[in-house]
C-alpha cells in the first residue's frame, strides 16, 4: 500500500509535465526495448508529456561503414572546474560530418527515430517525427573543419507543444536544418540538452546500455568510477542521487574516465548541463532492466543515478522592494479579472505568506499561501509573461503545497474563475464553497463566481 501511495503522489506531482528522454541507439537493439518502450506509452497515455530523442551514433557508424565512408571523430576537453563557475563540455565525440556523408547520416537517423514511432504505434500511441531543431555550423573548431556537423540555434518549441496538446510523442532525431535548409549532424545529448530547457522539462531521462554507477569495491579497477566517501548509496552501492556540486566533484575525480567509468562520465556531464539550464531532476538509468523508467520515476529510490537541482533554488520570501516588481507582474491579470486587483498595501499586509522567483534582484514570478485553520489557500500565482513557458507557476505551487505539508495542512484549496485547467493538471479537483473554511467563506464573493479547486494532502 505504501507503494501505491507513492506511485499515486508523483503522479499527481508530476502529471502533465514534459519529460524528455534521451535514448541511447544501443537500447533499440536490446531484448527489452519492446518492453521499455511499453513503458514510455504508458506515461503519454497517463497524462505526461513525453518527448524523445533518440541517439543514433552506432547506426550512422554502421551505414557509412557499409558505403566506405570512414568517420573521424574530436573530443572537446572539460575545463578546469573552480568554484562550481566552469561551463559544462559535454564529453559526447563529436563526428566530423563529410558533406559526401550527411545523406546516408539523415537515413540513418530516420531510421533510428522510426524505430521509436513503430515502437509506440505497437502500444496504441501515437507518435511525430519532425524537424524541430534550428542549426548552424560548427565551421572550424580547433583548427578542424567540422564540414556538416552542426549545434543546436533553436528548439521549435511551438510545433512541439502542439504536438504534445494532441496527447502525441515528438520524436527528434539528430538533425538540424539552417536557415536555407541545408541540413547538419547535431549530437543528440546537445538536442536533449536544449530540447529540456526550451520546453521547460522537469525531467530529463538518459537511458543506455550502461551499467549503474556505482562506489566499486576496487578503486584502482581502470573501469571503476571513484567517488566520494560521502557518496549516497544504496545497499547494492548503486549511486542513488547528486546534487549538482557533488556531481561536479564527481567529475574532478574521474577527469580522463576508461571503459564503463567513461561512459558514466559522459552521462553526468549531460546530467550536470541540464541541471544547470534548469531541468529539476535528470536521471541516468539502465534500459535492459524491467520497469527502470517507472520505478525512478514513482520511488523515492528509483533504480538508477539521479541528480537533481534544489527546485526551489531560487524562490524565497518576498522582500518589501519586491513590491513594485510584483505588482508589475500582476497588473495584467488583474486587469483581465484574472486576479482580485491588489493594493502595495494589501500584499505588504500579508506579506510574510508570500514567496518569489527571483534571478539576479528581479522578481519573475510569485504565489502565497494564506493559512485558514487547517486548511491553505493559494492565491496570486503569477508569472511575467516573458517566463510563461518556463514552468515557473508550477514551481511557486508546489513549493506552496511543499510549505503547507511542513506546517501540517490538510488541505489546500484555491479560488480561479479562468485557471481551472492548469490546476487540474498540478492535481487539484473541483469543490465546492461548503467546504471552505467558516471565515474564508464570509470572504467569498458571489459576483466573481470563483470556483473552488482542492488538494488533499493527509491528516493535520
């Protein structure tokens, strides 16, 4: 039963959230890939927004091989990392792309994202495979011509969401086009990676053939990934979760990586990038083993490595020269009657239940939390519109509903006459004004018809 109730909780936390995963090319070909990509269904089928991109490295090496093409490949070296302030390197080889080769590059690539829409078509999802990445040139790195290898300009994100809206898997292979069409090889974890942060993803999979990493027995193994003391591990000495700045610390120790360490290096990068661009949790798992993906994503110890960013980082309570940034923020909602218009006064009144989403002193987004008993309400969500696809409002709730479980709340409620269908999606379900609390109930006006949206959150 505790099982369900876990599974249950993030589901309601994490339904209707956009997770990418990035799916390394080895894993179609394993013996359990039908079974995974079962798994993957399930979660569009269940609400979740699933994006996938998949990689296809060993299958290009397979068909250019088979036309005598022979592909060279440089790797860019990690800085020197001080002070957690070093730009991430993904360590992903970077093929030198001849033009001569990029057609057979674009058939192998189609080939490989085919595979991943004939895997969801087996399972009754429904699937696009489109050209959703903005290239450009690498040109000459390091005094070598890259020819037709490219890096990310833009993610389309619109067509992609569009995509997601109609309850479909965008599937994104590793292909950019430039602005007159001309097509480059792009690696896929530089994809993932931007594909992540345009869409705001909250989680970000990376699935291999790996195996788990973990604190070795022999530390002078040349295979072995050595980690430190302090390591959170599980009994079997699988590396359950990281922060960024341990994943950072990982990575000085293990700076030139063989065999599977290696593999593992390259992951964490990716992991430690993404968590910088602001994906909330990455997680590294093993696609052989059954369920891998539902169980990381529905248990708290989950079945691979994940690291993960403190979400609410950079929400913290509202300061009173907020004040002008925050009603900025608000003024066009309250204009639309989207929120009950505010006066500096009325939020310096309440403002200890307010918190905000701040970068660099200004204010981004905000909610409150006003107590009532035993029960929550929150009010005033609010994000600058600049930041709407961030997911920045459902950030400020759950931090909201995190603040109300730590002071033993019940229940949270909110009022919304036009946002009813983004709290349904956080896992809010319709009440009714009788179950208000008695003094906030003489508080509620009739004229807005404001509609009564819950979360239960247990006993007090």
């Amino acid at each position: 039963m505790d099982m369900v109730r876990e599974a249950l909780h993030y589901q309601s936390r994490f339904s209707g959230s956009t997770m990418v995963f990035k799916i390394d090319f080895p894993v179609t070909q394993d013996p359990a890939f039908p079974s995974f990509m079962k798994d993957l269904a399930i979660l569009a089928q269940t609400g979740f927004k699933v994006v996938i991109v998949p990689g296809a490295k060993e299958w290009i090496d397979s068909v250019l091989a088979e036309y005598g093409i022979t592909s060279s490949y440089i790797t860019q070296e990690p800085p020197e990392v001080s002070a957690g302030k070093a730009t991430t390197v993904l360590r992903t080889p970077l093929r030198i792309t001849a033009a001569r080769a990029m057609p057979f590059v674009e058939m192998a690539a189609f080939h490989v994202a085919t595979r991943f829409m004939t895997g969801l078509s087996a399972n009754r999802t429904d699937s696009v495979i489109g050209n959703f990445v903005r290239a450009r040139g690498l040109g000459v790195l390091n005094g070598t011509d890259m020819e037709s290898t490219g890096r990310v300009e833009t993610i389309l994100t619109k067509p992609i969401r569009k995509v997601l809206d109609l309850g479909m898997v965008p599937v994104i292979p590793c292909i950019g086009w430039g602005p007159s069409g001309k097509p480059y090889n792009v690696p896929g974890d530089e994809i993932a990676l931007a594909a992540a942060g345009a869409l705001g993803a909250v989680k970000l999979f990376i699935v291999g053939l790996g195996p788990e990493i973990r604190k070795e027995p022999s530390p002078g193994d040349e295979n072995a990934l050595v980690l430190p003391e302090d390591a959170e591990t599980g009994e079997s000495g699988r590396l359950i979760r990281l922060t960024p700045q341990e994943t950072e610390r990982v990575l000085e120790l293990n700076r030139h990586p063989l065999g599977a360490a290696a593999q593992a290096v390259s992951s964490l990068t990716l992991a430690l990038a993404a968590s910088r661009a602001g994906v909330e949790r990455v997680h590294i798992i093993d696609g052989r083993e059954e369920g891998a993906v539902l169980r990381e994503l529905f248990s708290n110890l989950g079945s691979g490595t994940m690291v993960y960013a403190d979400e609410y980082e950079a929400i913290r309570p509202l300061r009173t020269q907020d004040i002008p940034d925050v009603l900025r923020i608000m003024e066009p909602l309250m204009q639309q009657g989207i929120l009950i218009r505010r006066s500096p006064e009325d939020i310096s009144e309440k403002k200890d239940d307010y918190v905000v989403f701040g970068v660099d002193g200004r204010v981004h987004a905000l909610g409150a939390l006003h107590i009532w008993g035993d029960q929550g309400e929150i009010a005033a969500v609010t994000v600058d519109r600049v930041y709407a696809d961030m997911g920045l409002g459902s950030r400020i709730v759950r931090f909201l509903i995190n603040r109300a479980v730590k002071k033993h709340i019940r229940r949270v409620f909110i009022l919304t006459t036009k946002t009813q269908d983004w709290f349904e999606t956080l896992g809010f379900t319709e009440s009714d004004t009788a179950s208000l609390p008695g003094e906030r109930r003489k508080l509620y006006d009739p004229q807005r018809k404001s509609k009564v949206f819950a979360l239960e959150l247990g006993p007090s």
